[in-house]
C-alpha cells in the first residue's frame, strides 16, 4: 500500500509539473474584466476570446467604461506562454489602439487569470473555458448573484441577491442585499427577462425597464454561470450569477 500511495504522489507531482505551452491555450473562454475603481475610470468588459493554441488570439466584447458602453469590441492579437504557466498577450482594436495583458493559466487551461499591464490601467480579469459550443434549452436554475455598480450619478453600489429562472428565461429576483454609498437596504425583489443564444451570448431586461445587460452564459459540470456588464448610459455595471440547474421536481 505504501509503495502504491508514492507512486501516486509521484505521478501527481510530475502532472502538476507538467510545462505549458502556446498548445495549452486552445479553444473558446467566456472573458470578464473590470477594475474596482472609479479613477481614472471604471471599466467593466464581457465577451467572448478565442485562442487557436499557436500563438493568435481574437476577442469580442461588449465594454463599459465610465458609463459609455462600446459593442463589439474586437481585438486581434498574439500571446507567448511560458513553461511556469505565465503568459503574455498584445492585441490591437480596429483603430489600431494596443492592448496589453499579463496573466496565469491555471487548471490546465481552463481558468485564466487576467491583469492589464499598459501604464493607468488597473483592469483584472478572469477567462474560463466555454465547455460546450451551444447553449440551446438552457434548464432553470437557481443562481446566487452579486452585482457591482462601478461608476453612477448615484455613487457606488453592491449587492448580492438569490435568482430563481424557469425555462422561458423568467428571473425571479429576491432576497437582495445592497449597500449604496453608506445606506445598506435589504429583501430588495424584481423580475428580469434572460434570453440566452445558441453561442452563448446572452440579454437580460428588468421587466420595469430599468435596466439593461449582455453577457455570455457558461455551463460546465452541472453549473451555470451568467456573466453580465450594464448597457445603459451613465452607469457602469459588473454582474456575476452562479448556480445549477433546479430539479425538475420542484
């Protein structure tokens, strides 16, 4: 038994020591960044990064920086890997302005952590692997959801709140939290509209209208993951929604 218990450490070692390679980032990630601070401005990004494990890379974003949203943020790239797992990547848009990014694989490529590396940027991001190609019949689900309001007239604001979700993409939203400037409210409710699309992509609508979002939905391992930035002028919004599917018998 001993003998066999080393040769699995042994053989989990030299896994966990196995180098990475530009072969290692290959495939599509749902890609999130924001940073936590209103100055210079607050950013906050979700979109979709494709890599073709040689050394290229593209990605399309929908971006909010100080409550100006852009759609469809491309940018067409290149990235180097090392053998420790570090990573480097500089891209450029349509306008052929330069984007610069360190960032660390992790869990052999399917999580990627992100940090903006051009002078007065102070953007952290996240990239995970998108496991299936097609959200079609997203199942309902109940979420655990946390928002944060990066720049608003109103001042700065978090939350977290629960999501419950039928299969027609009706969210019911309940049991919110929010601190906005030094007020903390609580068993804050609404309800929103979540139409997602066979690539992922997806829209969410306050029924009231108030609020509008995009993003990318990410399921893996009987787990959703909704990733969404705010699309409505003046405001920048960063929301996160985590969950798994309800059971069928409830």
């Amino acid at each position: 038994m001993l003998l066999g218990l080393l040769a699995l450490l042994t053989a989990a070692s030299a896994q966990a020591r196995t180098p990475c390679s530009q072969a290692t980032l290959n495939g599509r990630y749902v890609l999130t960044a924001r940073t936590d601070l209103t100055t210079p401005v607050a950013v906050a990004l979700v979109g979709l990064v494709d890599f073709d494990g040689h050394g290229h890379m593209r990605s399309v974003a929908t971006l909010s920086q100080g409550g100006v949203t852009v759609a469809n943020h491309t940018l067409l790239g290149s990235y180097s890997v090392n053998a420790n797992c570090a990573f480097t990547q500089t891209a450029s848009d349509a306008a052929g302005a330069i984007e610069q990014v360190a960032g660390v694989i992790a869990e052999e490529g399917e999580h990627l952590l992100l940090i903006g590396t051009e002078p007065n940027t102070y953007a952290t991001g996240d990239a995970l692997r998108l496991e299936r190609t097609t959200c079609e019949g997203l199942p309902a689900a109940s979420y655990a959801a946390r928002g944060l309001m990066l720049f608003s007239p109103n001042g700065p604001e978090t939350h977290v709140s629960t999501i419950t979700a039928d299969d027609a993409g009706n969210l019911l939203i309940s049991d919110s939290t929010t601190h906005l400037g030094a007020a903390v409210s609580t068993g804050g409710s609404g309800t929103a509209l979540l139409r997602v699309r066979p690539d992922c992509t997806l829209t969410m609508v306050t029924s009231d209208g108030s609020a509008h979002y995009v993003g990318v939905a990410r399921i893996a391992a009987g787990h959703i993951g909704l990733y969404l930035v705010g699309i409505d002028p003046g405001i920048t919004v960063f929301y996160t929604a985590l969950g798994t599917p309800s059971d069928p018998a409830e």
